[in-house]
C-alpha cells in the first residue's frame, strides 16, 4: 500500500477530533507505543543497546475487525515493521539473538476505541508450540464443570495436524530455471564457497554459481512469520527489487513471500510450499 494510502485509511479509522492531525496522531502513538515497550526491555552492552525483535501492537477489538474486513491489517503491520527496522538502522541497537524486526497488530477487547498499547512477545523461533497466537479470535481454552454431563472424561480428540509448510528458492537465469529446498527460516544466498567469514549465528549458506562479481555472502534473509521476508544486501553484487529500485550495501527491505528480487541478471524468489 502506497504512504499516502494507508494515511488516508487511518484518517478513517483513527478519528481523534482534528481532521488535520488524525494520521500523523495515531502513526506517532503507535510507533510510541512500540518504541516504548521495545526500549523498556532493552538491555545497554558497551556501546550497542540490545532489544527485543518481535512487538504487538494491540487496538480495540472494532478498530481491528475494521483493518481485518478491508484486507488491511497486513499493510500498516509492514509500514510498522519498516520504521522500527530504520531504528535499528540509525541507532546503535540490534536485537537480542539477532532475530527480525517482526511487528503485528492485535485486538484486545478491554480496550476503548482510540486506545492503544505495545506488548513484547517471543519471537517466532522462540514461540512454545502450544501457544496459538490470539489474533482478532479466541484460542478453545473449556475447563469442565463436575456434574454437567456434556463434559467428556477425556481431553478432546486431537484434529489431524496439516502437514508443514516447507521452503523453496526460485532461481531463473536466462530463462532456466531450477529450485532449492530450503531448511530452517533463516539464510545467507551468494556465491558457491566460503569468504572464510564466520557465518552468523542461525544461519544456512545457500550456494549458487553466480559470477565473480557476486559476493560468497550476498544477501542475508530472515523469513518473519510464514508471509513475509526481510533481506538485507551484505555483498558487493548489484542487487535490484521487482519494481526497479536498487539495493545498496547494507539496504534491506520487507517483502511479501513469493516476491522476487535479482542479483545481478538473476531472478530470486523464496515460495512456500
């Protein structure tokens, strides 16, 4: 969604009594919130504050079921996550475990509708698989009551669990295409060998047989959730986005799964599966 798009939506949705000020209110509230309840768990190490990567944003359960009927829950969740990955950016901070930037939105019945909190979660990585995320719904939570008869002995049959979503990467040069299996949710893409770099921590190099210019670790991704990705130039191969814009050293951008970008003549795009 373009900028001014989604400063139109929040003018809609987002009243707080100055038409002149409605967006740029509850754009610099929420960003508070979030930089707030971020910078409050942070941790000060020499000179580099770490904090954590993953954020809630948490609305009226209204305001949220208004985002979630026109499809545009998505869309500010990526203008958020844009600006808190910029914080890290200009300032001396990088998350604890080096994971993503990673910030959605929420609803909270309790809350009025102009009212608005941050709340810190585990990252995705880190998450107990039995914690289903609350989003908008309610997580099936019964307790039975001694006597009432339509409570079973036993705990509910458990549904079929659908088979895991797995990972490809996409690579058309020249017209020919092939795929790579991808293990794990995090990877650095260049060059077939080593620089001798140590590689960061989580992980897997992904070899290719780019040209010399392209560099043995190109382009670092983090896959945020199970929709979106985060990749960040690190080589000195020429790097470009679907619509043409450039990627410079140390550049990195959100992109929806499925999304292609190139280095150098080469298209790129990881797929689910």
């Amino acid at each position: 969604m373009a900028k001014h798009g989604l400063r139109g939506l929040l003018d809609t949705l987002f009243p707080v009594g100055d038409g002149k000020k409605n967006t740029t209110e509850m754009i610099e509230r929420g960003l508070e919130a979030l930089r707030a309840a971020r910078d409050a768990r942070g941790v000060v190490t020499g000179n580099t504050m770490l904090v954590p990567s993953r954020l809630e944003l948490r609305l009226s359960q209204t305001r949220y079921d208004e985002l979630a009927e026109m499809g545009a829950v998505r869309d500010i969740e990526i203008y958020f996550n844009d600006e808190m990955m910029k914080d890290l950016s200009v300032g001396k901070m990088k998350t604890f475990g080096d994971h993503p930037v990673y910030i959605t939105i929420g609803a909270d019945g309790s809350l009025g509708p102009n009212e608005i909190y941050a709340t810190v979660l585990p990252p995705e990585d880190d998450r107990p698989e039995q914690a289903a995320p609350q989003r908008g719904g309610e997580v099936y939570d019964r307790t039975g009551v001694l006597g009432e008869e339509s409570v079973s002995a036993g705990p509910p049959a458990r549904e079929a669990q659908p088979a895991p979503v797995t990972y490809r990467l996409v690579i058309n040069h020249e017209g020919k295409g092939r795929e790579v299996h991808l293990e794990g949710r995090r990877w650095v893409i260049g060059r077939r060998g080593t620089s001798g770099l140590e590689m960061a921590e989580g992980y897997r190099k992904i070899d290719i047989d780019f040209p010399t210019t392209v560099s043995r670790e190109q382009v670092r991704v983090d896959l945020i959730g199970n929709d979106r990705l985060r990749i960040e130039r690190i080589g000195k191969g020429p790097m470009h986005l679907d619509g043409g814009e450039e990627l410079q050293q140390g550049d990195n951008r959100l992109l929806p799964l499925g999304a292609r970008f190139y280095i150098e003549n080469t298209e790129l795009a990881i797929v689910a599966r």
